[in-house]
C-alpha cells in the first residue's frame, strides 16, 4: 500500500493529535504554562493545550500538553538508515558458519565507560535471548565472551586481542552530555593504534543508536532499540563471510 503524507492519529484518522513532554527552566505558574503552549505552537502544534504541570523545584517546571500537528510526512519518500540483510534463524546460522566459515566465531562484548546498562547487551548475548530469540551464548557455533559493565576501552581491547576476537560488540545507553560519542570514537581509535580494526567486525548498539551514526563513529554497524539477537548474529557472520571471500580473491590475484 503507497502511503503518502500522514499525520498523527488520536481521535479521529487525520486529526493530528500528539502529546508532548518537556521541561522548561521557569518557575510553575501562568507564565510558565503560557510560555509551554507558545513553544508548543512554535512546534507546529495547533490548539496547544497544557494538560499536565509539575514544579520540579528549583525553578523547573515540567508539563504534558496536547494538540494537533499541523505538519505532515511522507514515509515513502524517506530513506531509512538500517543494516540491510536476510536475517537467517538460530539453526541456519549455525550451519552457515559450519558451511562457509568452517570453524567457531568467537565474540567479545562489553558495556564501556561508565555505563552500567547490561540489559541490552544481555539481551543479545546471554543464552535466554530477547523477543523469542536465542541469544548468541546459545548458538553451538558462537563463543561468547561477555565482560560486562563499565568495561574501560582499553580492558576490552586487550581482551580481544589476546582471545583473537572475530567481532567485538559494544553497548552505549547514556547518552547525555554525549558520552557515547567519545566512548565509542576511543574505542575505535584504539583499535586502529593496535593494528587490530581490521580484524574484527565492530558493532554497537543502544537505544540512541543509529547504523548511519556508527559508521560515522568509524563502526561496521550499528543497532537500536528492538535489535534481535538474530539480526546481530546474521550481521556478523554475513560480515566475516564477505571478508573472507574478499581476501580469497585477493590472494587468487
Ligand atoms: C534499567 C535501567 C537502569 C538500571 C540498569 C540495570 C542494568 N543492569 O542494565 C539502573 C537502575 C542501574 C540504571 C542506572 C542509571 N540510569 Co538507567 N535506565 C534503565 C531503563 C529503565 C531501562 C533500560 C533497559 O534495560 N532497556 C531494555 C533493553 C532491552 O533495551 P536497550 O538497552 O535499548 O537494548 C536493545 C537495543 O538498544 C539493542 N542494544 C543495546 N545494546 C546493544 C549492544 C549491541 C552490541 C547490539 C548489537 C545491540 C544492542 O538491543 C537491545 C535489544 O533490542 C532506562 C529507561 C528506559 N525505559 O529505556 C533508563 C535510562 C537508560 N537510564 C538513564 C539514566 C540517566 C541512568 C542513571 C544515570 C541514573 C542516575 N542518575 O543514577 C544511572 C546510570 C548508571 C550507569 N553508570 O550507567 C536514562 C538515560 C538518559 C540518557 N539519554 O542518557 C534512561 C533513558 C532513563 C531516563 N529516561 O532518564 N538504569
């Protein structure tokens, strides 16, 4: 079905409603919440209405509003940063690394820096896995080695490098004051230092990141929020794959 410029629903197809969250740095009061509802008609929002307020203290006030977006978009239209591939079952993974790559691929993952947001990372490694699917613990062909939380970006390097990792996966939930765009930027210097970038498939993943800001990030790939272990598994062992043949010819030259 083509679709074309929609707008929220919340009534009524196309009547546009949306709810809105946000701070402002305003003691609570009248001109505060008039000052949430022009924002809110800055948006684009029509009929802006403050529905919820709270004083956080210390001149803070947090509101809730509603009202219609007068805007509009074309989902069609819109290309969309993703890893693009045939994601294959646990069972045809599996036999897909005994058929092409013929030997165990072994994984090194961590959650760096300060970060102590396991759950995702968990979720793709640990053997119970997310949303009905295996984590890469459980797959016969996969070693995993998960190191944790708050891993200091040298820790992890140095234990890749000494285990031989095929892929190193890494974890970043806080994103504030952009953390995540230092810790993975070192992560990926570091391993350029060590001669070793091009050896393993480096992924990350978070709910605040994008395939296009991990390559960016100098990553191979990168997974947000939803990301099954079966999307990463098909990743990584497609990537070795393709590496594998890329060298076979190179050597035939
Ligand atoms: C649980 C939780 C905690 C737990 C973490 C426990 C643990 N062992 O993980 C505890 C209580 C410790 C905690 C602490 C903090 N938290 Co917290 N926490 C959360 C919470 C509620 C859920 C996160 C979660 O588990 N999601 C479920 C998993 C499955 O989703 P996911 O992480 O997105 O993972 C998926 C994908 O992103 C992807 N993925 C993730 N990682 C990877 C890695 C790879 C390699 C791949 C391929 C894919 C992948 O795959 C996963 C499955 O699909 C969120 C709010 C929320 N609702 O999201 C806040 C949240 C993440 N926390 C937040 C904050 C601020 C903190 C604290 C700083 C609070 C404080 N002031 O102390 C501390 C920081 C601690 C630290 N040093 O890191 C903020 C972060 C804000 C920001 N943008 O940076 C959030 C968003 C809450 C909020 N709205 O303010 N937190």
């Amino acid at each position: 079905m083509m679709v074309e410029d929609i707008r929220p629903y919340g009534d009524h197809p196309d009547d546009g409603a949306v709810q809105v969250a946000f701070t402002l740095p305003l003691k609570a009061g009248p001109q505060a919440a008039e000052a949430a509802r022009e924002l809110m008609r800055q948006m684009g929002i029509e009929d802006a209405q403050v529905v919820h307020s709270r004083d956080l203290g210390g001149d803070f006030t947090f509101f809730v509003g509603y009202g219609r977006c007068r805007h509009r978009v074309n989902p069609g239209a819109l290309e969309v940063p993703r890893v693009d591939l045939e994601v294959m079952d646990f069972r045809a993974v599996n036999q897909f690394v005994r058929e092409r790559l013929g030997r165990k691929v072994l994984l090194v993952g961590a959650c760096t820096g300060t970060d102590a947001h396991t759950v995702g990372l968990d979720a793709i490694l640990n053997m119970k896995g997310f949303a009905g699917h295996y984590g890469l613990e459980r797959y016969p062909e996969f070693r995993v080695i998960n190191l944790g939380s708050q891993v200091p970006n040298e820790v992890l390097v140095a234990r890749a490098v000494e285990e031989g990792a095929d892929a190193v996966l890494v974890s970043q939930v806080v994103t504030m004051r952009d953390v995540h765009l230092g810790n993975l930027t070192r992560l990926a210097e570091l391993l350029e230092a060590e001669g070793v970038r091009d050896r393993v498939v480096l992924v990350c993943g978070g709910p605040r990141i994008t395939h296009d800001l991990a390559v960016e990030l100098g990553y191979d790939a990168g997974f947000g929020p939803g990301t099954t272990p079966s999307l990463v598994a098909s990743y990584i062992v497609g990537e070795l794959d393709r590496r594998r043949v890329a060298g076979r010819l190179g050597e035939a030259r």
